[in-house]
C-alpha cells in the first residue's frame, strides 16, 4: 500500500502497522479513528492544543495525549510511529506544526485522518455504504447501522457524532464495529475529503452550495460531488437521492444515470420533478418518543415508527431503508430493526426541566438547517416561545450567507449569539468583516430580538437566569458551546 509523505513515496503494509501518532486526537471524527485502531492492537498517541472530554475519554483508554504539540512527543518511550495522521484542518491552521515537520524530516509518512481510512476500507474490502450531501449525513449513517447491526451486512460505522445507544462504559461512542460485509460513512465535501473513498452505494438527502471557504461557487462544488461519484467502485454503483431541484439538476447535468443506477424517492409535500420508486406520506408524531411515517415502496406500503425527533427524520430513514432494501434486507427484517434506534447526540436532542422547560440541542449550522429546526420546534411546540442560541460556524459561511442568516434566525422569538467558531479559520483575517456583534446589530435592525453573549464558555453564565420554564430554548451549532451548556442544563436538572 502506497502513501504520499513528506519524504516522497513510501510502502506502508497494514499488517506491519506497529505505532500511529494522531495530531489533533481530539476532533469528533479523528478520534473514532484512533479508536479504532486502538481496539485493533495498534499502539496510539496524539496531541491535542484544546483539552476536552474526548481527549480525556481517550487517556482513560490508555492513550498518550500530549498538550503541546511538541516534535519530542514523536519519540514518546523511545520509539517513532509508522504513521501519522492530522486534522485537514492543520493543513490551514498550522502548516508548520513542529509535529508534521520533524515526523517528514524523519521520512515519517503523514496524512490526513481521511486518506489513511480511505485506503484501510479499501484493504478490508467490505462494501461501501456513503451517506454525503449539505446535511443529514450522521443522522442518515446512524438510522442504517441499527438496520444493518446484527444482520450478516453488520457494518464498520465511523461517524463524527455519538450514537446514543451504541455505548463503552456509559458512554456514547462515535465508532461501531461489527462483524459484516459493510462499512458506514458520512462523506465529508470540505478539502475533497470524500474522494478518498470509494462506495458501491451513495445516499444524499440534501443538497445545496456548501463550504464557501474552499469551493468558489456552487459550480466547483457540483463538480467535486461528481467526481465522488464516479470514483465508486463495483459494477452496479447505486445513488439513493432524494427528489430535489438541485439533485435532479445535478444528475441531468452530468448524465449520472448513463453510469450509475439511480433511485429516487421523495416526500409528498416535495414538489414533483421526476418519477420515484419510494415516496413518504402521513408523517407524523406517534408518541412522545418520535414520528411515524408511511412509505410507498416497489415491495409495497410499510409504517414505520422512528425513536426521536423532528418529523424530518422521515427522510434520513427513507434513504437508509432504501440502501438496505438494495442489499437485500426484508421490509419486516427493516421494520423491527429500525425501531432499536435511538437518536445521536446534538441532532434535535430534547431534554426536559421544571414544569414545562424544554431544551434542544442541535448540530446545525447553516441557514436551511435553522429553518427547518426552527419550523420542527413550531410544529411539536405551538404555544411556547422559542429562544435561540446560536453559535456560528466559520466566518467565511457567515459572510457568504449573512443575509440567509439574518432571514431565519430572525424567525425566533429571542436569539442570543455567542462568537463565531473559527474552526480551521484565523480569527484575525476575519474579524473586521463579519463577527457575532454584527450580526446581533444586523438581527435587530431587521426587528429581531437579539443579544450578544460572547465568548463559548460565557454561556452558562450569561443564559442561567434567560433559560425560562415553560419556554423552548434552542442550542444550535456546530462548534464547542457545548462544553458550557451542559454545565447549564446540570444546573437546571435538565433529563434527556
């Protein structure tokens, strides 16, 4: 097996895999990675600049985690890694992260997390299940391994959320390994992280321009997704898309289906552009659990009821029924399977407190990802206020879609904003374009009733007296707030 490295072209066998040195051993999905290879026998250390409770689940795991990111850390009880893996986000943040530099000064081979994995699904050769597009990836991936788990196709499932009952010592885990024929993935757009891998099957539940900090237009990233596609493997490469405008564009643009089998489904209020093989109807609430929802299928017409929330979970499910009914699963094997999920953690996460306080927790953090929690919240919560907390998610998307955001989250009853998430962003390029003190002046001007929070971990503070009984207060985002929320919700004895 081949790998590019900063000392040029070198042959790295699987089975000689010895030691792996993660940088940045704290990012939700690296650290399924890590995981992964730790259950395998793999010797792992990392560093990670930020402490977290990832970083300290993973010590408790036996893994060596350095705070510093120091060149010396490479040597760690006097012998060097065979590898070693980084955020793609190094790449931008922290070229010259003395880790990096002395690992390619010592001929160490090093790649991103997402080229290694790439080329270890193709070494175990089991089929490829990819769930990719602008959002719904986790949520899509985790519906399917609970159909699949068990099953003779029992999945390799590596996500960048955790899934509430798949579980190690009471904790969540984001990376499930069973003993089947099949691998799960969320195929990630930024940097063209998805190309390094090579399904037989894509699902994609949503689609629009994404990332406008790396694909110039809406055009670039269009292309970057057809050329995933046509790096699929096999000789029957299967599409599972949901019928929108911009999916049904896109495949009459690259005429996808004179090389792929195409199946389309859609919801009965989406507008109808082409004909489906599966459409979901009577969605719906079916206890205080989650939504049922009916599907028309080729084999017939099944209800199926799903553990969690919102009601657009119909369509994450849809597209995993699909993709297992293509690998030859029953509707009645599907049917009792799905019901054993659960829901992932920050994906319309409802937590309870007082006499009629709720809380969500949501990951999303695009404009079209907050009108539809938004409206999600109106349906299940008619008659109770909402209060929106937002993190944004990258300067560049927050500049690129301002007025998107202003639109929809103006749709609240109260936003708070804490600051921007940088991510693999400088603060300081961005700083005078766009931050959260903006868009606070921007939202009322536009006469919402917004405030500025600050910094993350000011969020317990500042909201422990504005997170009010009888109200919906709703986190969203996909950045660290989280590690001061939940500081609130234990104050408030918040249950999930």
């Amino acid at each position: 097996m081949t790998y590019t490295s900063g000392g040029g072209m070198q042959k790295i066998e699987f089975d000689n895999l010895k030691k792996v040195h993660f940088v940045g051993i704290g990012g939700s999905a690296i650290s399924a990675v890590a995981r992964l290879l730790l259950k395998n026998g793999i010797k792992v250390t990392g560093s990670d600049a930020a402490k977290s409770a990832m970083t300290d689940y993973l010590s408790s795991l036996g893994i060596k985690i350095f705070d510093a990111q120091k060149k010396e850390n490479l040597a760690f009880e006097g012998n060097f890694p065979n590898l070693v893996l980084i955020s793609p986000a190094l790449i931008y943040l922290d070229p010259n992260n003395e880790e990096i530099v002395y690992a390619k000064e010592k001929n160490i081979p090093v790649l991103t997390w997402q080229e290694f994995l790439g080329e270890y699904l193709s070494a175990i050769n089991k089929t490829g299940l990819i769930t990719c597009g602008s959002e719904g990836k986790g949520t899509t991936c985790s519906i399917l391994t609970w159909i699949l788990k068990g099953t003779k196709f029992d999945p390799l499932t590596i996500l960048g959320a955790n899934l509430k009952n798949i579980n190690e010592d009471g904790k969540a885990l984001n990376v499930y390994e069973g003993n089947g024929t099949t691998y799960i993935l969320e195929g990630d757009e930024f940097n063209r992280n998805f190309h390094n891998y090579h399904p037989e099957y894509v699902m994609m539940v949503n689609f629009q321009y994404e990332h406008p900090e790396y694909y110039k237009d809406f055009g670039e990233y269009k292309k970057s997704f057809y050329d995933f596609f046509m790096g699929m493997r096999g000789d029957n490469k299967t599409l599972i898309f949901r019928a929108t405008k911009n999916m049904v564009d896109l495949v009459k643009e690259y005429k996808l289906e004179k090389s792929h089998k195409i199946i389309w489904y859609r919801n009965e209020n989406d507008e109808f552009l082409v004909p489906c093989d599966y459409t979901i109807s009577n969605v719906g609430k079916y206890s205080n659990k989650g939504i049922q929802f009916e599907l028309e299928t080729p084999k017939g017409r099944c209800i199926f009821n799903i553990n969690g929330y919102p009601l657009y979970l119909a369509n994450n499910a849809t597209a995993a029924i699909i993709c297992a009914m293509e690998l030859g699963i029953s509707l009645e094997e599907i049917w009792t399977n799905i019901q054993r999920f659960s829901g992932i953690q920050r994906r319309f996460d409802k937590f309870t407190f007082g006499n009629d306080g709720v809380i969500i927790t949501d990951y999303g953090h695009s404009p079209s990802s907050i009108k539809q929690v938004v409206k999600e919240v109106r349906t299940f919560f008619p008659d109770k206020k909402l209060h929106l907390v937002f993190q944004p998610h990258l300067f560049s998307r927050t500049y690129n879609f301002l007025d998107d955001f202003i639109l929809e989250l103006s749709k609240a009853d109260k936003v708070s904003l804490v600051d921007v998430y940088p991510a693999r962003e400088k603060k300081e390029d961005w700083e005078d374009k766009i931050n959260s003190k903006m868009l606070v002046d921007k939202l009322n001007k536009h006469g919402a009733n917004a405030s500025y929070i600050g910094v993350s971990s000011a969020v317990h503070e500042t909201l422990k007296d504005k997170v009010l009984d009888g109200e919906v207060t709703l986190f969203m985002g996909a950045g660290d707030m989280d590690k001061s929320y939940v500081k609130l919700f234990d104050a408030l004895n918040a249950k999930n």
